[in-house]
C-alpha cells in the first residue's frame, strides 16, 4: 500500500493516522464529547431503556421501506432537542436497522450543521 504525506509532513501508510493526527483527533473528540454531556443529560435514561426494550419487543423489524432487517434502534422522529416532550411517547418512535439508523442520523445532522442550539 502506498504511503500518504499527512498535513504535519509525516509518511503514513494510506487509511492510518500519524501521531499529530492521533492526538489532534483525540482533544477534538474529548472536547465534543465535554460538551455533549452525558446520555442520562440527553434524554437516555433508565426509563428511556425500558421503553426501547418493549418497543423493540413490539416492532422487531426496521421500519425502512424495502428493508426488512432486524431492527437493533429505536429512533425518534422528532429529537429530544427539539421536543424533550415527545422524549417516552411511543407515537414518536420508530424501529430502524443500525445501517438505516446511521444513515438518517448522518442525514439529520448535516442538515443541522452550523444550527445554534
């Protein structure tokens, strides 16, 4: 495999990270995850979990059309940011795949990128 030169000069295999990026990546990543505060903080409770439970107990499959895979998320169809109201209403929750789950999240929040919360 090809080597890359990273932005600091450093020759790294391509698909690796050298040690400036290592670390650059990792204060990134402590910071964001400082200011995200806890799941408990973001609404991910233990009442939250039992309702997840049941609710994938109930609605086993991805709620995709077109995907029938079983369903490992419960999402909300409106975020607990924008409706911490709607946070245990099961009419608000669907059952999603992780690739499914992963794309909507990805979706929604580039659509959010640079949103003052």
């Amino acid at each position: 495999m090809a080597n890359r030169i990273t932005a600091c000069g450093c020759s790294v295999p391509k698909g690796t990270k050298c040690a400036h990026e290592q670390t650059r990546t990792t204060a990134r990543q402590k910071a964001n995850d400082a200011a995200r505060g806890t799941a408990a903080e973001r609404g991910y409770d233990k009442d939250w979990w039992r309702l997840r439970h049941a609710f994938l107990q109930v609605h086993p499959t991805c709620c995709v059309p077109g995907c029938e895979a079983k369903a490992t998320h419960v999402d909300h169809i409106k975020s607990i940011r924008d409706a911490p109201r709607l946070r245990l209403v099961e009419s608000n929750l669907r059952s999603m795949c992780l690739p499914c789950h992963s794309r909507r999240t990805a979706r929604d929040q580039s659509q959010n990128w640079g949103r003052k919360r």
